[in-house]
C-alpha cells in the first residue's frame, strides 16, 4: 500500500511548475499594408497603421483616412514530445486550443492651416489593436503503469486563455518637409486566466473478477487568474531625405499598471480504497505583475526603382525580471495559516519568469502590376526571451520556442476600391521541458524537442472598401437629373482645383526666377510722335508720342 500511496504523492506534495507556456513577442504584423511585408513597416509608416508601428510616419500623411485589418486564425498546433511522464510511461502534448483572432482597425484626420500647399502640420489619429496571444488547451493520459498485478493511470488537462488589447489616441507634428515625430498613447488590457485538473489512480493486487483490493485515487485543481490595466507609450520618429529613402524610429516604454487584480487558487483530495481521505486546498487574491518590456524598432524604406518599395526592420527587446528578482505573473501568495500550504496555479505553468533580452527582424517588398494589382511579400522572425532549455535539471524555465513567418498579399486598387487579401504562416521550432517519467531519478524534468505552426488569412482596406460600396450604391441610385448634377459639381470642383494647382506653380516658379523689372512703360516714353502731339509720353506712361487732339472750336451757339 506504501507504493501505492507514493504513486500518488506526486499529486497531493506540493506541485512544482510545468511546461504550459511559451513566451514571444512579434507573432503575427498588424495593419493594413504591414502584414503584407512581414511587419517591416516602421520605416514606411504610410498609412493609418503608423499609430503602431511608428507614430512619427503619421506626421506624412495628407489626407483624413481610415483603415483596418482583420485575421482568421485557420489552424494553430502546438506540439511537445513526451511532454508528460508518469512512471515509466510517456504521451505527448498537443495543444487543442486555438489563439485569439487579432484585429486593427484607426483613423486619422489632419488638422491646422495650410502653411505650405496641401499639407498641414498636424495629425490626430486613434486605433484599436489585438496582437495575436496563444490560448493553450493541452490534454493527455498515461495509462497501464505498475507492475504484476498492479495498475494505474495519470490523466492531465490544462488550458490557457490569454487577450491583449490597446486603446488610444495618437498625435504627430510634421516639423518639416522631411521630418515628423508622434505619439501613441494606450490604455493596455491584459486578460490572463489558467486552469489545470490532474487525477491520479493506482490499484493493487487485482482479483479474479477484474477488482482490485487495494488502491488509491488523488486528483488537484488549480489555476490563477490576471488583469492588468496600464498605459503604454509608442515614440515614433520618421525622417525622409527624399522620394526615394525614408528611416523610422519607434521606442516603446514599459508599461505603467492602473489596475492590478489577480488570484490563485489550489484545491487537492486523495481517497484510498478504505474510504478515508483527505481534502485541502484555499484561494488567495494577488497583485500581478504582469509587465511588457522596453522596445526599440528600427526602420528603413527603399524605393530603388518605380513600382517597387522594400523595407527592412530590426528590434530589440528588454528584459523582463532577473533570476534572483523574477516577475510573478498572477502575483505572490503566502504559506496558509492553518495548513501551511502555499497555493500554487499548477504543476505545469511557471508563475515566476525572467526574460532575457532578446532581438528579431522583418523585412519585405512590395510592388503593383499593371498599375491595379498590389502585391506584397515578406518574412519576419519570432525568437523566444525564454532562458534556455538544455539539460535535466529541477529548475523549470519555460519553452524556448524560435519561430520564422512568411507573408504574402494580393489586393485590387482601382475605382476607389483598395482591398488585399493574403496569408501568415509562421513555423516554429524548440525545446520545452517535460516532467521525468524515471520516479528513480533526481531530476525532476528533461529537455524535450517542441515544434508549432499557424496559418492566418487576412484582409484588409475592407473599411474604405465598405465606404467607396456605399458612394456607389448612392450613385447608382441617382436619377439622371441628379447625376448629371453631381457630374458637373464635380466638374467644376476639378477645373479650380487645377486653375489653382496651376497658379501656385507658376507663383513658384517667379519666386524662383525673380521677377525683373519692366523696361518700358514707365511713363518715359521715346517721345516720337507724328509732328503734332507733343510725343514726350509723360503722364500716360504708354511712351508712344502719339497727338493729343486739338480743342473744339467754339460754335456760333457757345
């Protein structure tokens, strides 16, 4: 009975972390034209996903606009080789969940005078993100394990649900025809919630009929559960030389928490074939710190022949708690009073992390066939903060899990119509530490080989999409009269707005050229006339000499 009772220990002893997580941040682009070219936009920044990836290219822009982006996750898998060990038995973990569905969608406007044609200096925009966050579900059971006339089973099930969603204005200051810098400023949700069961059986001298004599049962329910309010600030700068070249600048800071509520919760029974048992377990609220680290993206843009624009993105990312200092992610807890015990969210999650600096990149093209067909390619790279997993050992860390991504997108852009579907596929491969099925041994988990995939679609522009549908809609609707009306508005709209493109080309050019002074006409004429003006010009400024008639001759009347 002894054995047995060990078998089950694993349960009812106080749990150590799992292997539930994996921990990156640059997992799918955002945006409009962004997710096109693998998220190498902070040194394009031309459109009203600027707000994210670098408020500065907002300053550029030059009319109102608005803009959105939605993604499908199609499949997502994540995989463990014998990530859960029980005795001498081993199963996989696949993960059965699916991640959230991201999302952006903003607006931009451009406000204050026209100091020069066309452009005015200032920009206010607002957004709505959802990054793409993993919601996990993993399932697995050990059966047959013991020896001659002994059985047992271990059946484990745990599920991560996570959402991440941003808020906020923007705003930018064009300070000259190649510089801007913004703004973003973000009211940053952070949902996280984990749940985890496991039950262990194990049952001993087996009789004739199928029955066991003797035999033990232990099961453990646990999980935590976060929400973090904060602020978060995006600094953007974009610097364009020329036509041909544009760099971008973009700075994250940590977030600032508003809002910290969290809990733990841990709730473990055993019962043996006597019927007697044991139940224990409590609740604890906390304080999480759930935190998103320092971030700097550096840019460019190039447009080394027409129709063509490539880009190139590198960023860098802090650290995130420090070994000996590391971050709670649902909060602390402290030991019971009455039964000692510390509540802990599970055997497979790591409520303690600390992660390392870490640095990815982007890049991508982009071109348009026959003047109505964008099309768009691009890669991007998802590398883990996770320390590594290298050796057994009784220190968990979590997965360390480096993924690459390949984008593509094909729109139509004609008639008011700037629409593009296209596709993410992003492919990930790593280690992540399982639970020791050798109950001999003195390490508690073992490096194990990991691997994930997903496939996103996505469209975008469905917005102005939207919009330019219902102008046509309207215009279909229209009477003759009230078309023809509305032609020749337009019309009239076009031919000032070219006589004025017209004027201030040419008020430019005679400021570049100088305007000379007049040679004649001055009122110093060559006093040439016909021999009876007095052809000396002054006065009519003409110069010409020509006669000044003669007075009337009084009549005999006058």
């Amino acid at each position: 009975m002894l054995g047995i009772l060990a078998l089950v220990a694993v349960v009812v002893a106080p749990p150590a972390p799992g292997h539930a997580q994996d921990i990156s941040y640059q997992r799918t682009p955002l945006g409009d034209r962004a997710v096109g070219m693998g998220g190498a936009y902070t040194g394009i920044a031309e459109d009203v996903s600027a707000v994210w990836y670098n408020p500065g290219g907002l300053a550029f822009q030059t009319a109102t606009s608005i803009s959105g982006a939605l993604s499908i996750n199609i499949f997502n898998s994540y995989h463990i080789e014998d990530g859960y060990g029980f005795e001498s038995e081993t199963a996989d973990l696949d993960d059965e969940g699916t991640t959230t569905i991201p999302f952006f969608v903003g607006g931009l406007t451009k406000l204050g005078p026209e100091e020069d044609p066309g452009v005015r200096r200032h920009t206010f925009a607002a957004a709505a993100v959802s990054p793409v966050v993993p919601s996990r579900r993993f399932n697995a059971a050990v059966t047959g394990v013991g020896g001659a006339g002994q059985t047992g089973a271990a059946v484990l099930r745990s599920q991560t649900r996570a959402k991440l969603q941003y808020y906020g204005p923007s705003y930018a200051y064009r300070l000259s025809d190649h510089l801007g810098i913004g703004i973003s400023a973000y009211l940053s949700l952070h949902d996280f919630d984990y749940e985890e069961s496991e039950t262990i059986g194990a049952f001993s001298d087996r009789q004739p009929d199928g029955s066991f004599v003797n035999g033990a049962v232990a099961s453990r329910i646990s999980g935590g559960k976060s929400f973090v309010a904060s602020l978060l600030f995006r600094i953007g700068l974009a610097w364009q030389p020329n036509d041909r070249v544009r760099f971008g600048l973009m700075l994250q800071m940590p977030n600032l928490p508003l809002i910290r509520d969290g809990e733990i919760s841990e709730f473990t029974t055993h019962v043996g074939s006597d019927g007697t048992g044991e139940f224990t377990g409590g609740l604890q609220e906390t304080t999480p710190q759930l935190r998103q680290p320092f971030e700097a993206r550096l840019g460019v843009g190039l447009r080394p022949v027409p129709h063509w624009r490539i880009a190139f993105d590198v960023s860098v990312y802090g650290p995130l708690g420090r070994s000996d200092n590391p971050l709670s992610v649902f909060g602390e807890t402290t030991p019971d009073p009455v039964t000692g015990a510390t509540p802990h969210p599970g055997r497979f999650f790591n409520n303690e992390i600390a992660l390392s600096p870490i640095a990815n990149f982007a890049m991508g093209a982009e071109t348009v066939i026959n003047d109505f067909i964008p099309l768009a390619f691009g890669v991007f790279s998802d590398f883990s903060p996770s320390r590594g997993v290298n050796e057994p050992t009784n220190t968990y860390t979590p997965d360390r899990m480096d993924s690459i991504g390949l984008t593509t997108v094909i729109g139509y852009r004609r008639d008011g119509y700037n629409v593009a579907v296209g596709g993410t596929l992003t492919m990930g491969w790593g280690a992540a530490y399982g639970t020791n099925p050798d109950p001999t041994a003195s390490e508690r988990y073992v490096p194990r080989a990991a691997r994930s995939s997903a496939l996103y679609l996505f469209v975008t522009g469905y917005t102005g999409a939207a919009e330019q549908l219902a102008h046509d809609v309207e215009v279909y609707r229209m009477t003759d009269e009230q078309r023809q009306a509305r032609d020749e508005s337009e019309a009239e709209k076009a031919r000032l707005e070219e006589l004025r493109r017209q004027c201030e080309e040419r008020l430019a050019e005679e400021l570049r050229e100088g305007v000379s002074a007049p040679s004649d006409g001055d009122g110093n004429g060559d006093g040439n006339g016909d021999g009876n003006g007095n052809g000396n010009g002054n006065g009519d400024g003409d110069g010409d000499g020509d006669p000044e008639p003669p007075p009337e001759e009084p009549t005999t009347d006058d």
